[in-house]
C-alpha cells in the first residue's frame, strides 16, 4: 500500500490539492512538514466523507496565481522524499 495519494481538487472557489494518507496519526506531522512551501497559503485536516476514502484527508490552499499542477508535483516529491527517510530511519 502506497503511504499517501494525492489529488487536484477544481472547486468553483479555489482549486485545492487533496491528500489522503495511509496512517492518518501521520496527519498534523505531514501537516507540518508542507508547511515549508512558501506557496501555500493555508492547510487544514479535514474529515472526509466521500466513499471508499481515507477518514481523513490534508487539504491544501495555494496562494493566487501559484501553478497547481507544479505544485502538487512539488508537494509529491517532498513527500516521497519524507516517506523514504523515514523508512531509512
């Protein structure tokens, strides 16, 4: 089982990159660890209620005018980066 999955999310709003973990306990460590992206502008945990979903889920809000595609592609490999180590240690 992969550590966590990761989804670009359109709402009519503000467009959001969704991240759903293996391990929820990891949630406010994870949290934590995005919080370095000066792009971001606010990260929540969220309850998730969609079907055949984790309980749980990292919602991400970028600041205007950041590219989200870029930037889940970012958040992706700062998070394998995470995982890897912390499977090292």
């Amino acid at each position: 089982m992969l550590p966590f999955r990761s989804e670009i999310r359109n709402s009519p709003t503000q467009p959001t990159i969704k991240i759903f973990l293996s391990d929820e306990s990891l949630d406010e460590r994870i949290k934590r660890h995005l919080q370095h992206f000066k792009e971001i502008e606010e990260i929540e945990i969220c309850d998730s209620i969609a079907q055949n979903r984790a309980c749980e889920s990292i919602t991400i809000y970028l600041k205007d005018d950041v590219d989200i595609n870029k930037m889940k592609q970012s958040i992706d490999s700062s998070l394998w980066w995470y995982f890897e180590e912390d499977l090292v240690d």
